[in-house]
C-alpha cells in the first residue's frame, strides 16, 4: 500500500536525501568541524534490473535509531526545523522505488556497518525485517547507506534515462542550500549545481509616472508574533494552551514566525519559468507558483478568480520572480505544497501580495484602498513589456527582443561567464534608448536638411589626421589641393576595425549564431557604428561588413544610416544573412546556391522572424485587451460608460451579451452602461468606430498619445486620428478574422502591433 502513494521518481530520492541533509545542518549550526565534508551521493541504476545508491557522509545512527528510523509511521524528526520526516517517508519512498531496501549505517569509531534488510515480499504479519552487517575498512567512516534492489521496472528505467532531469529538477529544489550552506549533491557521478534566478541586479529601477522610483528587486523580511507550536503534530495553537488542541500533547513550544526572501524581475520572460518560489527550511515547497498572481474576491461567489499577470502579451510568459521562506508554514506530506487553509499562509500571502487587487483600477472599482504590498509595487512598475528603460525591457530600437533575451538566460544557466551579470541586457536597454533617439532626430533632420560633416566624409573614405594643423594652416579654394592633406595616411585594415568597435555598439538582436547544419555555424556578434559609416577593403560605403576574428567568430558592424535601410527600408537581417552566406558558401564549398542558404540560414537561425498568423494574432488579442481595460477606464474616470454605449448596433449588442455570457459575466442589458466593463466584451472593431467617434475621450494622452485637443488645425486633428485608428483596425482586424492571411497582410498587422503599443499613452 506504501509503494501505492503517489510520489514521483525525483520526489521519492529528495525524501531520502532530506534526511541526510537535515543531519548536515545540525552539524552545520553547531560548528564543529567534520572530516568528509557534507556529501550526499545517488547511484543511479545502469539497467531496469541495477540498483540504486544514497549514500552520505553524515553522523550515522544508533542500533536505537535505526530501528526507529525505519519503522513505519514513525517520525523523530521536529515537525517545525526539519525537512525530512523519515519513517512514513522513508517507507513512502522506498517502497514506490523497488522491493528490496537495505539500510546501513555507521559512526565515527564504531566497528562495523549494522543495517536492516526490508524485503517487501518476505515480510510478514509481523512486521518484522532482519538485521545486518557489515565490515568496515575504516573505524573512522561513518555515514549512511541505503540500497534499493528489485526497482520497478518503469521507475528504474525513468532514472537510467533521466540523470540530467533528475540533476535539474534537484538543483532547483535545494538551490537556496547550495548557495548558503557547504553541502554537496552528486547525482550519477555529476555535481548538482543550483539553479540560481536569473534577475536584474539589486541597483536597477524603473521610473514610474516619471516621480516614483520602483526597484527590480525588493527584499521581503517581516517577523509576526512568536507562536506556540506542538512538538509531536506540528500545529500551531492559541498562545493560552497547555495542550495541543489536535492530538494532546503537552510538548507545546514557542517558536518564531517570520516571512522572509526577495521579489525581483526576471531578465527574460518565459511563458512557464517565472513566478514565485516558496521555501520551508531551505527547500523548494513550490516552484515557479503563480497563484498569487490571481486575486480572489473574497465576496464573490466559488470560483470567481480574476487573473491579474500577466496581461499584456501574456503569450510571451511573465517575469516577476521571487523567493519567500515560510518555515513556520506547513505542508502537505508530499512536500509538494503548503496547507493553503491555514491561517500562517494565509498571513504570508496577505504580507506578499496584499488583500486588494494588483490593478489599480480594479481596485479603486471595488473600493479597495491602493495596494502597496510588495508584488503590488513590483506588477505597478514592470507590468508592460514595451522596450526600453521605462519597463526595463532589451529591445533593438523598434521592439523588444524576447527571444534573444530567453536566449541570453540559456546561456545564464549554462553557466556562461559571459551572460552572468546582467551588463548584456542593460547594454540592450541603453541601446535600444539610443537607436529610438536616433530615429526621432533623423525625423527632424529630414524635415531640416543640414550640409556634410567634412570631418566625418574624410573618416568614411578611410583617412584620419596624422598631426593637429595650427592656426597657420590656409584653407583651399575651389581646385586647389591642402598641402596638410599630403602627410594624412590611408588606414590600415586594423586600425579602421578599431575605429569601427570604439564607435559603436552591440546590436543585440542580430549578435548570436548563424549557421545551418550542412554548412556549420559562426558566432556573430554584430555593432552598430554610432559615427561615421563603413567602408569595404577598396574604401567603397558599405551598410555591412565583417570582420573575421579565430575560429568560427566574427564581428559584423552595420551602418543603419546607410540608404539601403534608411531609403528602401530593407532590414539589417537580410543583408547580415547575405554576407554570412557568402562566407559559408565559400568555407564549405557548398552546392546550394545563395539564395537557398540564405533561406536555410534565417529558418535556422532567426525563427523568430516567420510571419506566424497564429502568433501574431495572439499578439493582436493581448494587445487589444490592454487597449480594451483602458478604453474602460477612460470611460469610468470622466463617467460616460453611457454616452459611449449607445453607439452599439443590435448586432454588437448581442455579441456583448453572448460574450459576457460565455465568461461568465451574467448581467442584464440594462446595467451594462453602467460602467465601462461592457467595452471588455464589444466587438474588436468597435473600439475602432468608438475612437474615431469619440477621439476627445481617448486621445491626447488618456489612452494613446496622438494629440487631437491640443491642435487648432481640422486637419491636423484629422491626421492625428487617422493615424492611431489606423493601427487599431489593422489590429483589432486580426484579432477578428485569425484565419489564413497573405504574408503582407501580416507584416502589415505586425507592425500596426508594434506601431499602436508605442503609441499607448504612459499610465498613471
């Protein structure tokens, strides 16, 4: 019946490795010197018929303790400072993994190695298993050993096969003692490492409503008051008892409670790996838990749950991140959860989270007070996912980056010294700032063309000064030729790659490996020149060029203020591609032509860059729910959630209220002009025929930022709506009709995408 409980394969050896590591620590707090160090080592079986091996180089047990260890139900462990239960779990555990399970232990200076043989098929109505031992080669080991034999079949194969898994998955459970405490874990002879978190730096912060500072990691560290504890159960009581209200026993103690750990920002953003950890005594309870990201109204019927994060591009994943240490809190006995009926974590989640919704809005709505929780102040900071500084966000001076920066975070947990700090993300951030500066001022200098910089011209044809000219040095006239242009020198190759990389930066959504498996992949990092343009070998402008450093790598600097991309609009990528394949062709000898490994190269290398219609409209869908939530807001705050309802059609009408049905917003027809919330559920176009009906609600910085009530000119109204309604039908388009589309169809769509969340107004 033991072996019957549902334990996974990693949760049955984490329960056996809990034991060892609880020993540890009690060595660890006491200070005394231990010879071995503290190692725990797992033998994984080599086939479905091997056998698997913990061993650890731990105090080792009595006769007395032994036997007690392995009895049953038993548990001598405290409840409130340990992680491992033994008994009930170590039977748990060994039974789920095979039939046959020895136990051998040993101290310091005992004589031999003294175990128990538990034969699943031989014991009997007794309960009784047999005594053995061991010699020892050395009166100085100690430690203990636990071999499980006769594995069942499907879990044995799943440990032949999974070791890496098996590693991963334990690196994240006992990360936190990894990083603070000596202890060792080898798993099928390979080190568990940690998993550490991949997040911003405890120095940087957004700034929110251009006034408030909000930090991308927030230390959480809050002591309630002490508890009274009983020793035998683990519950908690009222402080006046002498015995435990649960099972009786008069071994109550006070015991401290306190919720302590950090919220932080994660550097990627991940559709699964993200949330918060929940630790009890150092391991990992939960993982990635995302269900304080959902607010439950404590006055609404069962089941009314409003999700709150992520909520914009929610298909990209999220990023808030973090790890709370609840050890007064208890968990369920698979260790795989926290008794959410409690009222210590329900303290716990009220100290993270708060009481009041994380949208403000919502909040307000509800007459909540405004939440100032942690996570609260976290969601209010980093809650959009536009590039830049203002949501700390990589992107490459149009959009953000997500899938090179989910790139960078493999390489993070790959141990990459290169991707450790998170200098190549804010150098992405700053980077995309300087681009989007760029870009404004060639708006303007468009409109006020300025004549050459001659300085500059001398620079891009490959001549530099070689001596600084006084005031004695005469200017030319019309043909004739400076004699100070007689000592300038023509670059060398060298120098002019170094001029290249002092005056430029990296180009972050192009740098990464390109390549394809039939002719091998370089390793690119690719800058942007900042002054002057590029040259090729005969001092021709070029808008790319390579330059080939040892081995597979190479730098690709890029003018993006060459006119093949300022004029034709070309993308940087497809150059970049061009000249790669160029490279690799001639390397391998290759028989593909260039415009077939110029395809096989960008399937290989840039998927991210396909015309997706299912992505897309995903992107459309979320983007159009944010333009929805503040559309809604905008109505509530000027109170004309009516005067805007009655321009619904019938039709539109009828859609709203089947919508509203389906979610399970059930209402009436004659409150929904009550409130804004009608416009979450309308027709997506709409929204479209509202803002051109309606543009003084909308514009001008309330929801999107193009200006109406701020010009005189009709005209100049007119163009500044139609530019922002524009973007908003193409999207509100796609979210409508998510079927097959041309290729410029959706290259339009993604770019009204990009082109309408730049044009959302900051939110206050």
């Amino acid at each position: 019946m033991l072996g019957e409980i549902e334990f996974d394969e990693w949760q049955c050896i984490a329960e056996l490795i809990d034991n060892a590591f609880d020993d540890f620590t009690e060595i660890h707090r006491s200070g005394t010197p231990w010879a071995g160090g503290f190692r725990v080592s797992v033998e994984l079986p080599d086939s479905p018929r091997g056998q698997l091996v913990i061993t650890d180089t731990g105090r080792g047990m009595t006769y007395g303790r032994l036997e007690r260890a392995v009895r049953a139900g038993w548990s001598g462990n405290d409840m409130h400072d340990k992680l491992g239960l033994f008994g009930m779990g170590f039977n748990v555990s060994t039974a789920r993994l095979g039939k046959r399970t020895r136990v051998l232990t040993t101290r310091q200076g005992d004589a031999e190695w003294i175990g128990v043989e538990i034969d699943l098929d031989r014991v009997g109505d007794d309960f009784e298993a047999e005594d053995i031992t061991e010699p020892k080669a050395d009166l100085n080991e100690h430690g203990t050993r636990i071999v499980i034999s006769r594995l069942h079949p499907t879990r044995a194969r799943w440990l032949q096969k999974n070791g890496s898994a098996l590693r991963n998955t334990l690196g994240q459970v006992y990360s936190w003692m990894f990083l603070n405490r000596p202890f060792e874990l080898w798993v099928g002879g390979f080190q568990v490492k940690p998993v550490r978190h991949c997040r911003w730096g405890d120095d940087r912060s957004v700034l929110y409503n251009n006034k408030e500072r909000i930090p991308a990691y927030i230390a959480i560290d809050q002591k309630l008051e002490n508890g009274l504890a009983c020793g035998d159960c683990g519950q908690w009581q009222l402080t006046d008892r002498d015995a435990c209200e649960d099972c009786g026993s008069d071994r109550l103690t006070v015991r401290e409670r306190r919720v302590h750990g950090w919220l932080g920002i994660q550097r990627y953003m991940h559709k699964h790996d993200y949330g918060i950890d929940f630790l009890r005594n150092g391991r990992k309870i939960l993982r990635w838990d995302k269900q304080l990201f959902t607010w439950r109204n404590p006055d609404g019927a069962v089941g009314n749950e409003e999700p709150e994060y992520p909520v914009d591009l929610a298909h990209q994943g999220g990023r808030i991140i973090g790890e709370i240490h609840l050890d007064h809190v208890p968990v369920t006995y698979q260790k795989d959860a926290f008794e959410y009926g409690d009222r210590s974590w329900r303290s716990a989640v009220e100290i993270v989270r708060g009481v009041a919704p994380l949208l403000p809005q919502r909040a307000t709505n509800l007459e909540y007070e405004e939440n100032t929780s942690p996570l609260a102040l976290l969601f209010k900071g980093y809650r959009r996912n536009d590039a830049g500084l203002r949501y700390l966000v990589p992107g490459d001076g149009r959009k953000p980056i997500h899938e090179d920066t989910r790139r960078w975070g493999h390489e993070f947990h790959r141990g990459n010294p290169d991707y450790q700090t998170d200098e190549r993300w804010w150098q992405a951030v700053e980077d995309h700032e300087a681009t989007k500066s760029r870009g404004q001022n060639a708006k303007v200098a468009v409109a006020t063309p300025g004549k050459p910089d001659e300085v500059a011209v001398m620079e891009a044809l490959g001549f530099v000064e070689t001596e600084v000219h006084g005031p004695s040095s005469r200017a030319t006239g019309p043909g004739e030729v400076n004699p100070d242009a007689q000592v300038r020198r023509k670059e060398t190759r060298q120098e002019r790659v170094t001029r290249y990389t002092e005056n430029s930066t990296t180009y972050p959504a192009l740098s990464r490996s390109f390549g394809h498996p039939r002719v091998g992949f370089v390793e690119v990092e690719a800058r942007r020149v900042t002054v002057g343009g590029l040259t090729d070998e005969k001092l021709h402008p070029t808008p790319v060029l390579l330059d080939q450093l040892g081995g597979n790598a190479l730098v690709a600097f890029l003018d993006l203020d060459h006119p093949i991309f300022q004029k034709f609009g070309v993308d940087p990528s497809d150059l970049l591609l061009a000249e790669i394949a160029v490279l690799l062709k001639v390397q391998t000898n290759s028989e593909w032509s260039h415009s077939e490994l110029i395809a096989a190269i960008r399937a290989e290398s840039l998927p991210a860059s396909a015309l997706d219609a299912e992505m897309i409209s995903a992107e459309a869908k979320e983007l159009l729910a944010e333009v929805r939530r503040r559309m809604a807001s905008e109505l509530d705050r000027v109170g004309e959630p009516g005067k805007a309802f009655q321009f619904l059609s019938p039709d539109e009408l009828t859609h709203t209220e089947h919508t509203m049905i389906a979610n399970g917003k059930v209402t009436n027809t004659t409150d929904l002009g009550a409130s804004g919330e009608f416009l979450l559920h309308v027709p997506a176009l709409f929204l479209v025929h509202l803002v051109e009906s309606l543009p003084s609600l909308f514009m001008d910085n309330h929801v999107f930022q193009g200006v109406y009530e701020g010009v005189a000119s009709a005209s100049a109204r007119r163009l500044s709506l139609a530019r922002t309604v524009g973007y908003l039908s193409d999207v509100a388009t796609q979210a409508t009709y998510a079927g097959a589309n041309l290729p410029d169809q959706l290259l339009r769509t993604r770019l009204s995408i990009r082109l309408l969340a730049d044009d959302l107004a900051e939110e206050k």
